[in-house]
C-alpha cells in the first residue's frame, strides 16, 4: 500500500509539472484554466498522499 502511495505521489508530481509548464507556454483562457484547475487537484492530491505516509 505505501508502495502504491508513492508511486501515485511521484505520477501526479509529475503531472502537475507538466501542467504548470503548459499553462506558461499554451495561449487560450479557456485551456489555461483548464491546466489549472488539472495542477490544483494534482497538487491536493499530492498533498493528501503525503499526509498519509505521514500517518
């Protein structure tokens, strides 16, 4: 289980990542906040998945 835990931790890092940079470098409102709204969850969910390795 906490194999799996980091594995999901290092996907949605990397995912936020590359969400990050395409909200820099792609144009249009609409798929900006699109990726936006991508890095938030994967960033909560990073968050969450620390806190349960935590415990």
């Amino acid at each position: 289980m906490i194999i799996l835990a980091w594995i999901l931790l290092v996907l949605f890092s990397i995912k936020a990542i590359i969400n990050a940079v395409a909200v820099i470098y792609r144009e249009g409102v609409e798929t900006r906040l699109d990726h936006a709204i991508s890095s938030i969850v994967g960033g909560l969910v990073v968050y969450f998945m620390i806190s349960f390795l935590r415990m």
